[in-house]
C-alpha cells in the first residue's frame, strides 16, 4: 500500500466533524462519548482512506458568519421565487446555460461555490470544466444578456466571499488587487 | 411563564406551526414546479430548492416542539447532510440530462456549453449532433 | 391549534404528492420521473418531520435520514445509468 502519509493537522477537520456527527446522533456530548467518539473517528479516517482535501489553510470566521446568514436568506429567497416563478410563469419560463470561468482553481473552492450556487435563487451546476474551472450554470428566468450578466456577476460575488473565507493567501491578494484596481 | 395570555409557550407553539405550513407549502410549491415549468433543467430548481427549505422549516419546527436544547445538533447535522447532497444529485441528473438533450432550444435565451459540447464532439468525430429529442 | 396545523399540512402534502405523482405518470423521461420521485420522499419526509413535531418525539429522525439517502443514491445511480446508456449512438 502506497499512500501518502497525511498530517493530523490537515485532517483535523474532518476529524472534527466526525466527531461532532457521532456526538450529535447520540445527542449526548459528555467527556466519555466525544473521547470514544474521537477514537472512533481516527479508526475510520485511517481503514477509509481518501485523498486528502486541500484545504487553503485559513478559514476566516468573521467572513463565515456573515456569508452563512446571506447564504440563508438566498436560500428562501430561492424558494420563494420559484414558488412565484412556477406560479406565475409556468410554461412560459425562460432560461440559459451560461458559462462562468472561476478565479479559483483549487477544488474545494470549485466544489463548495457550486454547491452553494446551487442552491441561491435561479441558477444550477450543470456541467463543471475542471481544468478550466469553468462552471456552466443553468439560470433560471434569464431572458436576456442584462440577466445573464447579472447572473454571472452573482457567481463570481458568491466565489469572493468563498475566497474570502477559506482561499489561499494568494488568491486572497489577486482578488484584493482585482477589487482595488 | 408570563402573566400575559400569551407566554412563551404560547408564542413557541405559533413560530413552529407556521414554520410547519410554510414547509408544507414548500412541498407544494416543488409539486407545482415540477407540473408546470416546461423542461427538465427548469425542474430540477423546482425539485431542489424548496425542500431544502422545507426540510429546514419542519426541523426547526420539531427542535421547537421538542423543548429541548441537545436535538438541536441532530437536527443541524440532518439540514447539514441535505445541504451537501441535494446540490450533487441535482448536478448529476441536471448533467445527464443535458447530455442527453432533454432540453427544449426553444425555452433557453443562450446556451454557452452547446458551443463547447459541439466542438469536444467534433473533435472526437462523432457525428450524432442532428438528434434532438424533447 | 396543533389539530389545525395537522389538518392544514395533511391537506397540502397530499395535494403535493399528488401533483408529484401525476408528473410520475406523465413525465416524458425517465429523469423527469426520477426527480419526481425524489420530490416524493421528500414529501414523505415532510409528512415524518410534521409527525415528530407535532407528537413531540424523535423516533422517526432515523428513518428520515435513511430516506433522504435513499433518494440521494437512487437518483445518482439512475443518473448515471441514463447518460451511460445515452451516450452509444442512436437509442432514445
């Protein structure tokens, strides 16, 4: 078995979160289950191998907050207008697969804005170029090239805040540059 | 708790019964999006983002119910795990069905991916781009 | 109250489930009826979240849990199978 050995800080996360699930499902968070509960979780990371996620290494908090609670509101807002939109426009809709070239090539920024443009109101992941990293988005009500650039503009908003958040110290810097200039 | 009629109880009791009408109309509104809009890529918006809502909406109507402080985790971990998978089984079935061109033309004002699609095919050298269905 | 808002909910998921099973039977594709389904459970997760709300117990989270996984490798499976099956030349 060849692998790479991986540090314990770079699976740290994962561990947490393990740990937070098993905690949770037994709804019981006393010293005795979080400890049998870490055991349990480096016991599955080591037999379940992965390929370790590449994390950027930062995670800002003060950023996450915020972002989760627009995240939040965008997700009821999504709701609401399909609601409006499958109400009111019915068959008449009309939609776009647009093409949104990503600043981030690192694939756990890829994978998280899409999911998260998933989920905000009318856009969907349809197909992912990932030596590009290049998103083609399926926008709902886009029914001219003002919508689609707005649309586009969402998407690249959305990955900022992600780079915001958890981007390498590089991307960082190129998306203050990008802002600034 | 209050010496008000309305205690806190009260007020929890209301919060969570609309929480849980507004999760059901989520389920209707995907039902309604899935009868009316008219392709499969529209949808899938209709089938993912209400019951993401919807299911956040009833769990929190039942960690209200509950009273209890420790079904919170659970609940969180649930809505958490529907977070991640609903945008990935969307994404797979979005993608095959643009693959296999269950889109209607007609409904879409652009599509940049056709571009790129037509151009991989040719590149390969296949020759199936005539076959449209609907 | 909580009788009403039973009633209430009762009412609009099965006029839901309704809606999602007439796209069932109609649905032109089989992804059409995938995603249906898939709204389905999601429909018989709500009716499960409503229970546990309503009679204040947590009995069914498992089953919860276990429907949403369900719906989430049955339409990934499905979804590969189809453009699996697609992309040979000339079938549809």
């Amino acid at each position: 078995m060849n692998r790479k050995r991986i540090s314990l800080r770079q699976e740290l996360p994962l561990l947490v979160w393990l740990v937070i699930v098993w905690c949770a499902l037994w709804q019981d968070f006393g010293p005795g289950n979080l400890l049998f509960g870490a055991l349990i979780a480096i016991v599955v990371a080591r037999l379940f191998y992965l390929p370790p996620v590449e994390l950027g290494g930062r995670f800002n908090v003060l950023r996450a907050v915020p972002f989760a609670l627009v995240f939040l509101a965008k997700v009821v807002a999504a709701s609401f207008q399909v609601l409006y939109l499958a109400v009111a426009k019915g068959p008449r809709v009309l939609s776009a697969v647009i093409a949104v070239p990503l600043r981030s090539h690192s694939d756990l920024l890829v994978t998280a804005t899409g999911h998260v443009i998933s989920l905000i109101p009318g856009s969907l992941v349809v197909e992912v170029d990932r030596s590009t990293s290049t998103l083609y988005i399926h926008g709902v009500n886009v029914r001219d090239a003002a919508d689609a650039a707005k649309l586009r503009k969402d998407v690249r908003d959305t990955e900022a805040g992600l780079i915001r958040i958890m981007g390498t110290k590089e991307e960082v810097s190129a998306l203050k540059q990008e802002v600034g200039s | 708790m209050n010496p008000e009629p309305f205690s806190a109880d009260m007020v929890i009791d209301a919060v969570s019964a609309v929480f849980m009408v507004v999760g059901a109309l989520m389920s209707l509104a995907a039902a309604v999006g899935l009868l009316r809009f008219p392709d499969l890529l529209s949808r899938m918006h209709a089938a993912t983002k209400p019951q993401v809502l919807g299911l956040f909406l009833l769990l929190s109507a039942v960690g209200l119910q509950m009273r209890s402080l420790w079904v919170w985790p659970v609940l969180v971990v649930a809505w958490i795990f529907q977070l991640l998978t609903v945008p990935v089984s969307a994404h797979m079935v979005g993608r095959a069905g643009y693959r296999t061109k269950h889109l209607h033309r007609e409904r879409l004002s652009s599509d940049e991916l056709e571009a790129v699609v037509q151009h991989a095919a040719r590149k390969r050298g296949s020759t199936d781009e005539e076959q449209r269905g609907g | 109250m909580m009788q009403l808002v039973l009633t209430v909910t009762a009412v609009v998921l099965s006029l839901a489930a309704a809606g999602v099973i007439i796209r069932i039977a109609r649905g032109p594709s089989l992804l059409d009826r995938v995603l249906a389904a898939d709204v389905l459970l999601g429909i018989l997760g709500a009716a499960l979240c409503i229970d546990m709300a309503v009679n204040r117990h947590l009995n069914n989270l498992m089953l919860l849990v276990a429907v949403s996984i369900i719906g989430f490798i049955g339409s990934v499976t499905v979804a590969r199978f189809v453009a699996d099956r697609r992309e040979q030349p000339r079938e549809s």
